[in-house]
C-alpha cells in the first residue's frame, strides 16, 4: 500500500498539478517572511485542495517555490546555513509547496543539525496532519520530538469527514480520523500543538473552533493563502 502510495506522491505534482513542473530555474529551498525561516523541502502533497495555492502561484513574496528536484537534508542544511545568522530569526518552520511528512528524515536531520547548532532557534512544523499514513511504519510524532521540533500547525479544513474529503480530496480514504489521530498524539506529545483552518466557505470555522478547544490544543483561522499557514 505504501509503495502504491509512493509512486501516487510522487507522480502527483505533475499529474494533478501541471503548473507545479519547473520550466526555468529551480525552485527556493529557504526563504522567509517577516522573523520566521521558511523551508521548501517537497512539493508533494497527499492532498488536493481545491484552494490551493499551487495553482495560482509560483511562490509567495518573490520567493520561486517550484522545486525541479527534491533537496537532500544536506543540501538543506548548506542553503539554511547561508541565512540562519542574517538576523535573529523566531522560528524555523518546515512549510512550501508539499506536504513536508512525506520527508520524515529529511525533516528529523534538518532538525537535529538546528538543534546542535543554533539550540535557541525554535522548529515548527506545518502540517496537513497525514504523517502517521505516509510513515505507517515509524512512531512518528515521537521522532519529531526527539529530534527537536516543538511546534506542529495542523491544518484541518473541514468540520466533519464528509466536508474535509471534498474540500481536501485526500489520498487516503481515512485522511480525516488520521488527522484528527495525529493532533491527539502531538498535544499528547506535550508539542506546541495548534489546529488551523482556512476561511472558505465550505466550512464551518466554530465547529472545528469546538474540536480544537476539545482537543485541548490552540486554533487559529488563516485567511485564503493555503501553503503559508
Ligand atoms: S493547500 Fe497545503 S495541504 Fe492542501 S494541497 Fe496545497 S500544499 Fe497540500
């Protein structure tokens, strides 16, 4: 199953979304908006909102976000290395054009080479919260953790499961129970825990307002630019 799923990410950027492949050069690894460090580290995703940014957009603040290629971690680690002491950045937070889980490892190196050498940096992760499907084998949120990350943003737009399969379209049929599954996990975790939702029209914003509260987690509302959240 996994594998069918490998072969479906991978492809999917171009077979769902043509304007995501690279005619010119290739596409920013790190960039920044405000006080946070930005990176770009896939443009795979295991969703297909409609509202996606993807489609309209090749990046955001005059940064290029349409990888031609995937970056190793340590190709990461060299751009990152080239601007983390430009100024005394808040965050660093893993979030471009994909879905970043689909990179555990890669996500899980960056972190710890953060971590050994600017330990005061804080790591976040923004999520469409399908790391446990695309890493069925691994204990996902406990290496997040053990690595260094201390913040995760899920996005969850959708009030019940019905909504988010049409506003999402997920590859994975139990994309929404898996969701919600991971937010446990990460509060659980004692992560920096934050449930996000677009504003669009589709869904109901004091229902999953309710959910997070339930859940015990923050919530936040993001207005309609989706991969920056
Ligand atoms: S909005 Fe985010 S989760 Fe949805 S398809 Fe785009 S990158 Fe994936």
């Amino acid at each position: 199953m996994l594998n069918y799923f490998s072969r479906f990410l991978v492809a999917f950027p171009v077979n769902f979304y043509g304007a995501i492949e690279m005619v010119g050069e290739n596409g920013q690894i790190v960039y920044w908006l405000n006080d946070s460090l930005y990176l770009n580290i896939t443009n795979r995703c295991s969703n297909r909102c409609y509202f996606c940014f993807r489609h309209y957009w090749n990046g955001i603040a005059g940064f290029k976000l349409k990888l031609r290629n995937e970056p190793s971690s340590e190709e990461v680690i060299e751009d990152l290395r080239q601007h983390v002491s430009r100024r005394r950045w808040k965050e660093v937070v893993f979030c471009g054009f994909g879905e970043p889980t689909i990179r555990l490892n890669c996500i899980i190196e960056v972190t710890e080479w953060i971590k050994c050498y600017h330990p005061y940096l804080k790591v976040r992760l923004n999520t469409n919260g399908h790391g446990l499907l695309l890493n069925p084998e691994r204990d996902v949120v406990a290496e997040l953790k053990k690595s260094g990350v201390e913040a995760v943003s899920i996005s969850l737009n959708g009030h019940d499961e019905d909504t988010y399969n049409r506003v999402c379209m997920p590859v994975f049929n139990d994309a929404y129970k898996s969701v919600l599954r991971f937010i446990r996990e990460a509060k659980n975790a004692s992560l920096d825990t934050e449930v996000t939702v677009v504003r669009i029209p589709e869904v109901d914003i004091k229902r999953i307002q309710d959910l997070a509260s339930n859940l015990g987690v923050k919530f936040r509302v993001r207005e309609l630019i989706s991969c920056f959240y």
